[in-house]
C-alpha cells in the first residue's frame, strides 16, 4: 500500500458492508460510545460512514475491560439520545437501576439518600463494554456503514479532509478522504491535535493528582447480592474514596480513589497486605464484601483522571469534535457519557437544520455545547470534593434534605442542581445558574428565619421567590 491511494484501506478486522450510494461520505476517528452512536446518527441522515479505531473489536474480547474501566451511570440526557437512536428497549435488561446512594460508615452502618422525589429520578448502572458492544452492533447493522479496527490516526488535512491511517500491526499507510471527519478520540485525541495544528486554538488540560484503581464485589455464594444492589454505594474516607456500581449478575464494580502520592496513596500502598491492612482501617465492611482484596489490588493497574477543554471544536465544514476529543471531563458526576450522548444528538440536530451548509452546522453545534461542557467540567470538578468530603458533613445532608423537602413542595419552582444535571436535560449552564438563584434565596430565608418548622421555611421561601424573577422554566 502506498500513501497516495485515497481508496478505503482493508483493515484487520473490518466488519460490516462497504459504503455505497451517492450521500456524503463521514469519518469517524473512534469506535467507542459516542462514535459509535454517531455512526448510527449520520447514517440514518444519509451519510456513508466509516469508522475507523486502533483496538481490537470490542465485541470479540472476552473480558469487560482492562482493570480500570469506570461503570456506567446513563440518566436523562444519555436516555433521550439512546431512545433517538431506538435503541433503548434493547438496553434495559443490560442495565440495573440505582434509585439513590447508599453511604457506608466506618461502622458498617448503611445510610440511604434518594437521588430525587419522583419514580424517574433514578440512574441506570451499565458496563461499559456491554454498551459499546450494542452500539457498534446497531451501526453496523446499517446500510453504508463499516467498521475498521486496528487502524491508527496520524495524519489530517483538515482543509480536504483527508485522513492518514497506519495499520497497527503491518505499519502501511492509507489515505482516506471525508466529507465530514469526526474527533471521537477520547480525551488524548489524535484529531484534536491534528485539526488544530497551526490554527489559533486554546487547549487545557488537567491531571488530576488522584488516581483510580478496579475492584470487584462478586455476587454471594448463592448468587444474590452481597449488599443491597439498587444503589451506587459509597465509602467516603480522609483522602480516600469507593465507589461501587452494580452489575446485572449481582456483582458490584468498586473504583478506588486514592491520591497518587502522600499517605495514604497509591505510592504508600505498594502490596495486597498493605491495601488490606489500609481498608481495614478506613473500609472495615468492604473486607467481607471483596474476597479477592489483596489479589485485586496487587493485579489491576492505576489510571489517571483528566480533564480537558479546548476552544476550537470544529475546522471549517470538514472536521468536529465530540465526546471527551473535546470536553473530557472527570468522573465525578456521572455525565461523561451523557453529555457525550447529548453532543451527537445536538450535532444530528444542528444538521438537520442546515442540511446545506455543514460549516453553520458546526459553528451552531460548538455555539450551543461548549459553554455548557465548560461549565460540567467545573461541577464534575467541584463534585469531587463533595464526594470525598460532603457526604460525611452534617450540614451537606441538613442542605441537601432540605432541598428535597422543598422541591416537593415546589415540583416546578425549585429542584436541586443534581435533579437539574442529572434527571432534565437543562443545559448545564442553566442549571448552574438557577441553583445559584437557589442557594441565594434559601440563604435569604435562613436570614429571616431564627427558628421555624420545615414548612415555615418553606413558606418564606415561596414568599421571596414571589418577590424575585419568578420560577424558572422546566426544560427537562
């Protein structure tokens, strides 16, 4: 193969029928969740699409991951995209539903707090790998759509849209030339890099000096769960943190978060004898709960948490980011996925709407998400410290009661940030703003307020929010 044959390159491991038809032909840089999905979105608009990734298919390994995979939680905004995308009466079974938190103390003590006042305001806890797997099979299902797996990204000319592609294992070149080139590289993407290379864009990156480690709750010996499964459990502790998501078959994935360095750390704990030890001390319950602790500990690897903003999504009418490519954000709030989700509905949308000019398409879709992954990008930041520190603050859970107790008396005028984030899809900046209105209202109350029943307070409320703007707008 030379570099000069613009044909589409026989990969190891491609799949699906070869493009036909007259549409447009896209891109995609990234097999995983969100270009996945977006296969299937531009597919459907008539595109031909491509996607190209440097691993292995998905749906031919047999494990769910490398030892430090993050579960998933799919709310709101990733439900509207998957129902878009018909795709969600397929994934219930595949998902088990977490109807709030459950804190475990140091004393082994369970405490409950519901994620919101309705049947609705529930998450759903999914594998990573399962989701994937079902993506790419609908995609690849369609017509004028392929799959191409170890093929790596090195080269872009983002005024043609012309791709570089080397092959992971022979090392020969292809290139391939695109109507529309999708980012959908994660969060170290090649096509962000690439695209933005000797333009005038802005790009920030953050590592975060904790790190995250897998570990496993497997199911009871008679095959029920070890602790009540309908939940995301958490084990807030001074400068460590669990947190667990259940499983289909009763098993719960755990991700230690630990800092990198100090003590403790995942420097200072360097066998499964010192991890035991350590849990012991923090996490006494989970010792009984993950038999495998100290081989576990001993076997999966550290991985780093990032964050990344960047400025330029879009180059022209050729080439878009999406997913982490452009807004990765730390885990700490459950909405990678989702807002990721959200970005290749809005783009299929924007689109829509500019069915001849895909360079509006673009600049419409950047317009209408980056302020608000900016904004993510801070709660999920911010979201750490309340998970490591918040949940064992009396004050945090007196707040947080009383604004469930409120956003029942006022299902309209008042819910709390975490209901707006995670169970509408209010734009993230919305939300940040009306809870801000919030807190300064409740803070208002408390100033009139020397003592007082939950309902007083309630009232008082109502009274300055009558005196304010009004109630704002439910958009979810």
């Amino acid at each position: 193969m030379t570099g000069d044959d613009l044909s589409r390159p026989p990969a190891h491991g491609s799949t699906g029928s070869a493009s036909s038809g007259a549409g447009p032909r896209a891109a995609i840089v990234g097999a995983g969740l969100s270009g996945s999905l977006l296969a299937l979105f531009l597919a459907r608009r008539g595109y031909r699409v491509e996607v190209y990734e440097h691993r292995d298919d998905p749906r031919l390994s047999k494990d769910e991951g490398d030892g430090r995979s993050i579960n998933l939680g799919l709310s709101a905004r990733g439900i509207r995209a998957l129902r878009r995308a018909g795709l969600l009466g397929e994934l219930w079974p595949h998902t088990v539903p977490m109807r709030g938190r459950m804190i475990h103390s140091p004393s082994g003590e369970l405490t409950f707090q519901p994620y919101g006042t309705a049947d609705h305001e529930i998450l759903y806890s999914i594998r990573r790998g399962v989701l994937n797997a079902l993506l790419i099979e609908h995609a690849d299902a369609l017509d004028g759509v392929t799959f191409f797996y170890g093929l790596r990204c090195v080269d872009l000319d983002a005024d043609t849209g012309t791709l570089t592609l080397s092959d992971t294992i022979s090392g020969e070149t292809r290139r391939v030339e695109a109507d529309l080139v999708v980012g959908a590289d994660g969060a170290f993407s090649a096509v962000r890099r690439l695209m933005q290379r000797g333009r005038s864009a802005d790009l920030h990156q953050e590592f975060l000096e904790w790190g995250y480690k897998e570990l496993t709750i497997p199911p009871a010996p008679d095959g029920g769960p070890r602790t009540p499964i309908e939940a995301l459990h958490l084990w807030p502790a001074h400068r460590a943190l669990i947190v667990a998501h259940p499983n289909t078959d009763n098993s719960l994935t755990c991700t230690l978060f630990l800092p990198h360095e100090g003590e403790p750390s995942f420097a200072s704990l360097g066998s499964g004898a010192e991890a035991e030890r350590f849990f012991r001390s923090r996490f006494p319950d989970t010792l009984r709960l993950i038999p495998g602790l100290a081989e576990e500990f001993e076997a999966n690897p550290v991985g780093r948490l990032v964050s990344v903003r960047t400025s330029a999504w879009h180059a022209g009418e050729r080439v878009v980011l999406v997913g982490d490519a452009c807004h990765a954000v730390y885990p700490f709030y459950g909405q990678g996925m989702n807002a990721s989700f959200e970005d290749c509905l809005v783009l299929d949308e924007c689109l829509a709407r500019h069915p001849a000019d895909r360079g509006a398409a673009l600049r419409e879709y950047q317009d209408l998400r980056r302020p608000h992954t900016d904004v993510l990008a801070e709660l999920s930041k911010e979201n750490f410290l309340e998970l490591r520190d918040g949940l064992r603050s009396p004050a945090r859970l007196l707040r947080a009661r009383a604004d469930l107790m409120l956003n029942r008396i006022f299902p309209r005028g008042w819910q709390p940030l975490y209901t707006m984030i995670s169970h509408t899809s209010m734009p993230y900046g919305e939300a940040l703003h009306r809870a801000r209105r919030q807190n300064a209202l409740l803070g208002a109350a408390a100033g009139v307020l020397s003592a007082g029943t939950a309902l007083g307070a309630a009232a008082a409320v109502l009274h300055l929010r009558r005196r304010a703007a009004g109630p704002a707008r439910r958009t979810g």
